[in-house]
C-alpha cells in the first residue's frame, strides 16, 4: 500500500446504513464494534465500527476524509442508551400531535441522537406534508431540536424490517446498506415469472435480490446454446426451447415433440454448440 495512503476506519449510523470512512491517524487501535463519535453536518453523532482501523488507497474515497473526534466514553454509551429507550414514547407522542393536525402522514420510527440534542422523526406519506406547526410543538413538547424526515417506500421497509418471500430477515433491513437499480429485465433474464406479486418485496417495489444474480445468469447464458438454435442430443437432433441457469442444462425438443433435459457441463470445449456440414448445431462430444 502506499505509504501516503490515510489509515481510515469504517463506521455505520444505523445496523444496516452506508458505510463511511473517517481519519484514524489518532485512533490506529480502534475496534470492530467500538463507539466513536464523529462530525457529521447534522453535528456531532455516535457511530459504531465495522471495519478496523487500514489504509485505504485515495480513489476508493468519496470525499476527504474527516477525522474522529473521540472514543465514545461509558457515560456516552450510558446516555445513548437511556436516549433509545425513550424512542418508542417519543413516537406515540408525536403520533398524537399528527393526529391533533390531521396530517396525511405515517409514522415509521423516532431517533434521538446520541447525546439528546436532536430527534429525528421518519414518516411516509404519498403527498407533500407542511409539517411546520407540528414541528414547533414537537419542540416544546421535547425541549430539542426536531427534525422530519419523508421516507420513499423501500426505506419504509428498511426501518420496519420483516421477513421476505424466501423466509429470511429483509436484506434491507440487516445488511443491504443501499438501494441499487433494479429493473423488470432482470426477471425476465431469470426467466422469473412477470407476476407482481411473485417479484415484487414488501415494500410493493422489485425485490432488490433480482440484481444479485443478474450477472451470473446473463454470464451463464452466453456460454449456453440459445433457444431455439438445433442442437444434437443422445436421443436425436431437436431444438432448444429453455435455458436452466441453476441446474446449468438446456431443455431440448426432439422432432418427435418430447423434451428433454440435457445437462451442460462448465467451461467443457466438448459441451460448446457447432456446426456440422448440414448446418445442424451439434456438440463436438456428438461429432466424435
């Protein structure tokens, strides 16, 4: 590694939130699981170490590095935890105020920072919500700064948490740390069937697990006959009608109207289609 490269320590803010870098120049010890607590432009807030103190080349950097203002003492973690305790209270509160208003607005979730000097409530609503009065008697009510934060509808999964179609813990919600682009396509490359609600998370959107495979599939498809080429099988010439990524075989159907599995086998020169002299799409397993 260069010897110009900063020591850097990754930190989260929440159980499953972006990962950020901040200067360990001063803090070369720190451990997975320790508290550190940073500047932020929301101001000083505590966050929890993932990744231990490492030089980290320039270019892997979003931004310039800000340094870690201290390790979080026991009175810190002390008060962050008697602060957490009040988060449930503090959103009955504030589910009351809203209702007083008569505002379209959910309430998903309250945060107090680590020290009390700020609360932050998350909300979802479908339209734009003038949350101005209700703030300034949220801030009577708790002597603090208030903040309220609109929240789109995978991050509303995120804060609730659950458990997905495949019966695990919502990967938003235990280590997915963002929402990258997911399309129809890819279901449609996963030969997924294209019904709402068998693709779609709880969260009403494409479930995000779509893109993790994507490109082992499209990868995986290259190497594979397409359908419809011809191809040659133990039982007889036919034509592929389906590709099977996982069990990595093709369905082939003879012309006698039966389909069959036929296995393929990775990175086998034996296993690749060719053309013979009739123009028919042949192994070279089958030509020899």
């Amino acid at each position: 590694m260069n010897e110009h490269a900063p020591i850097a320590v990754g930190v989260r803010f929440r159980r499953a939130g972006k990962l950020y870098f901040f200067d360990a120049a001063n803090f070369p010890n720190l451990r997975v699981s320790q508290y550190v607590i940073v500047e932020t432009p929301r101001g000083k807030e505590a966050a929890r170490v993932v990744i231990a103190p490492k030089q980290i080349a320039l270019n892997e950097l979003e931004e310039p590095l800000k340094p870690i203002f201290c390790i979080a003492s026991d009175d810190d973690l002390r008060q962050m935890l008697e602060y957490k305790s009040r988060e449930r209270s503090s959103l009955q509160t504030c589910n009351e105020k809203v209702l007083q208003h008569d505002l379209p607005m959910k309430l998903i979730e309250a945060e107090y920072a680590y020290d009390g000097s700020r609360l932050t409530f998350y909300f979802y609503s479908d339209d734009r919500v003038d949350f101005r009065a209700l703030v300034r008697d949220l801030a009577v009510q708790f002597h603090t700064r208030i903040e309220l934060r609109q929240i789109g509808y995978r991050d509303h999964a995120k804060l609730l948490g659950g458990l997905g179609p495949c019966g695990r813990q919502l990967c938003c919600s235990t280590w997915l740390a963002d929402f990258g682009a997911v399309s129809i396509k890819m279901a449609k490359e996963q030969s997924l069937p294209l019904n709402p609600t068998k693709i779609s998370g709880v969260c009403g959107r494409l479930m995000c697990c779509l893109a993790f495979e994507n490109d082992t599939y499209i990868e995986a498809k290259e190497s594979m006959p397409d359908v419809g080429e011809e191809f040659i099988t133990p039982d007889g010439p036919g034509k592929v009608v389906a590709q099977n990524v996982p069990k990595y075989s093709i369905d082939v159907q003879l012309e006698s109207g039966v389909i069959i599995s036929v296995p393929l086998q990775r990175n086998d020169p034996s296993q690749t289609s060719a053309s013979d002299d009739c123009g028919i799409k042949c192994s070279t397993r089958e030509k020899k």
